[in-house]
C-alpha cells in the first residue's frame, strides 16, 4: 500500500490513522482519534522509523503512560557487543520500551543494525558519539557535513530516535568562560560539541544545519531528542542560567521541527533538588508547548555512588507526577563504571517502579489494575498471585524462598509466622480459632 503521508506528525495532521497509532491506542487505552490530536500537536510522539521493520510501536506523551529508555553500548574497556545484546534482551523482558546505544568503540554500524532487526523496542543513539569512529577522525578534524552524514546513516539504519545537541551555540561558551559552574558540561554530547567549537572557532553544526538535519528525519520519520547538553551534573548547577538558556532554544528549535512534520522529545535534567522538579517540569512545558520530556533521573543527591537507580527512582517519580513523559534509568554503576547485566536489571526496576508510582499519581486509565490484584493476592495469601504483580517476580520469588518459616509457610512469611495480621483476620472474619502457639 502506498505510503501517503512522510511521519506520523504529517499523517495525524491529515487525519490518518497509521498502524502504529492504532496500536498506541488500544494499549494506552484512548480513542484513536483523541491519540491523533495529541501526534498531531506534538504533545505525544510516536517514535517509528520506517525502516524498524520490527518495532513494537509506542507513544511518549504527558498524557500517556511513562516510558523508560535503557542505555546501553560498548566502549574501548568493555567491547563485549554480545554481552551487550544480552542486556538489550533482559531490557526488553523487563518491560524497557526503548533502547539507546551509546556504543563508542569499534565497529558501531553492525551492533546497530542487528538492534534494529532483533529489538521490538524503540531504538535511539546520538551520532555525535558514532562521528569521531565513522570517519576515523580526531574530533577537531571533522567537519559539519562529517556530523549530518552520521546523522542520515543513522536515519538508513532504521533508529527510531536521534538524540542531537542542537541547542548549545557559541554564545553558550561565552556564558560557561564567564559565569562558571561547579560541574561545567556533563553531557557527553554536549561537551563534545562543546570542544569541537572550541578548537574549530565554527558554530554548532547541529544548529547552524538543524533544517537540513530536519529534512533527514522527515524523510525517514526519525524523531529528534532534543538533548540538554547544559543539564546540571550536581545540584549546585540546577536550574542556573545555562540550562535555562538552552532550554529557550530547544523550544524554539521544537517549533521549526513541528513545521517540518518532525516529532520533537525535549531532553531535560540531571542532578536536581526534588523541591525544584515541579518547576522544571512546568517551565519545560511552557517553553516547548507540551512537547513530551525525556529526563535523566533526575537525580535528587549528589552523594549516592551505588545508589544511584534509588535517587533517580525518587526524582523520577516526582518528574513524571509533574509532566515528564519518558524516564532514562539510571543504574547503581552511574558515575562509576559500565553497567552490567545485574546494575542493567536494577536499574529497569527501579525505573518501572517510578514510571508506574507516577501513572497512579496522574490518573492513568487502568494504571492502578495490577495494584488491586496484588492486594487481593495479599489477602488471599496467594503468593503465587503476588509474585505474578511484582515488579520483578524473580527477585521477590528469591527473596521468600531462601527464608521460608519453619511450620505452616504455605500461609505466612518468616516475618510475622502465625502472628500473620492478615492470617489472623482471615480466619476471625470466617468465624475460625486461631492458633499463635
């Protein structure tokens, strides 16, 4: 059947329901036609490369239940690719709905294309990490049309979202030199960038050349991540100038993709304190229109190394609750090594629980369902019936296991035994003795 529409953006803005917007429909449970209107005003993107032959399509919205992105990837210490495919595979079973490679050592290009044939999930990258080994050139040495070529190889191999630091310019340098930051960039993207303007004296590409980066997404329905490469890295840096600064751009940059048909994510923060998460929230809404917001965490402390899927899980939740419509996860490996298949598994769950506390908290349809059946297994002491609601079943069904009570388990748990509160009751309201002795 003929194609007669360029993304989804362009085909809701016709009134056409695409397969993948039927498909977002019935799982977030809306009308079809009130899901268009959100795609058709940018408020939800459905991020679905043409090429993603496999993709299991889905919305990222405010209004829609909150997504996770897993990041994953090789680098020159740890270049295992099949490891990493093991840990794309343990994303997907744990619910991740999106995978971005960060790969930034060897051969990138295979890894990718084997993502986007095998992961039903939506695939991202950032090709500012891919440009420095694709062209085999050190950093300085690359030129703007270097970057885009990146960018449309990316768009050929079927990524359904590109994360691209568009909104930090040369004015930003100035700024950074002049006012300072305890943390500077973080962003590796952005301080990318940041160098290459550095030692080139040019602007950015992926600004000064947005429009021709935008007609590479059109013509393969790629949605552009707008990233925040002056995220705050510590909480000293939260909400400053400079992420505000680029947060302005970003929205005006968002409008100008919207002209193009172009679905836009907006990148927000990092390291905040949660008394300034709401705030970020509304301004980000108000300055991009709604756009869906992709965040990192954020995280809440400075001080949790190991810990740190726990502070992103705390300020995730108060994020989304707020509007943020997409959670990166962060893992107990962050600001200390490559993750591992056991720092990935944490890292989902931790991400899912916040996800999932936050669509309660906004009112999803049927979000709280799966919360009533694991109250009622919990009165029924039907363990079996809870394990199938946990979060994540293998850990819980591990847990009980080892450390199950002596007498009578088939009913209680080695906390309480037959002081039970819900034994107990149980058996009182039926009319029953109860034996604690």
């Amino acid at each position: 059947m003929e194609r007669n529409y360029t993304t989804q953006m362009d085909a809701a803005r016709k009134g056409i329901l695409t397969r993948e917007m039927e498909i977002v429909a019935k799982k977030e449970r809306m009308e079809p036609e009130a899901l268009m209107r959100l795609v058709a005003e940018g408020k939800a993107a459905i991020c679905a490369n043409r090429n993603h032959a496999g993709l299991n399509p889905e919305g990222v919205g405010s209004m829609l239940r909150t997504k996770i992105n897993v990041n994953l990837g090789v680098s020159r210490d740890c270049a295992d690719y099949d490891m990493e495919m093991e840990k794309v595979m343990r994303a997907v079973e744990l619910g991740a709905e999106a995978i971005m490679d960060l790969s930034s050592h060897g051969d990138t290009r295979p890894f990718r294309q084997k993502l986007v044939k095998e992961c039903p999930a939506m695939i991202g990258t950032v090709p500012v990490y891919d440009s420095v080994i694709h062209h085999q050139k050190d950093l300085g040495e690359l030129t703007a049309q270097d970057f885009i070529d990146v960018v449309r190889l990316h768009a050929e191999d079927g990524v359904d979202f590109v994360t691209l630091h568009c909104g930090i310019t040369r004015e930003t340098i100035r700024k950074i030199r002049a006012h300072g930051r305890k943390m500077n960039i973080v962003s590796r993207g952005g301080s990318l960038v940041f160098a290459w303007m550095s030692m080139t004296g040019r602007e950015n590409p992926f600004y000064e050349h947005f429009d021709e980066i935008l007609d590479i997404c059109e013509e393969h329905d790629v949605t552009v991540s707008l990233g925040d490469a002056c995220r705050p890295g510590c909480l000293a840096d939260a909400t400053d100038a400079c992420q505000i600064d680029e947060l302005i751009r970003l929205g005006e940059l968002t409008k100008r993709a919207w002209a193009h048909n172009v679905q836009v994510m907006v990148e927000g923060p990092g390291h905040v304190p949660l008394d300034q998460i709401a705030a970020n929230m509304k301004l980000q809404k108000t300055l991009c229109m709604g756009a869906p917001f992709y965040v990192l965490g954020p995280l809440v402390t400075d001080i949790a190394p190991g810990y740190d899927h726990i502070t992103a899980a705390i300020g995730g939740a108060v994020a989304a609750m707020h509007g943020a419509a997409f959670l990166c996860y962060v893992t107990p490996a962050e600001h200390l090594a490559l993750p591992n298949v056991d720092d990935v598994r944490q890292g989902i769950v931790g991400a899912k629980i916040a996800a999932h506390a936050a669509d309660i908290a906004k009112g999803i349809p049927g979000a709280r369902e799966i919360d009533d059946r694991m109250a009622d297994a919990r009165r029924r002491l039907d363990w079996d019936a809870q394990f199938a609601c946990a979060a994540d079943p293998e850990t819980a069904k591990s847990i009980r296991d080892s450390r199950l009570p002596e007498n009578d388990h088939s009913d209680t748990c080695s906390m309480c035994g037959k002081f039970c509160a819900v034994r107990s009751m149980n058996k009182a309201l039926n009319g029953e003795r109860i034996d604690i002795l």
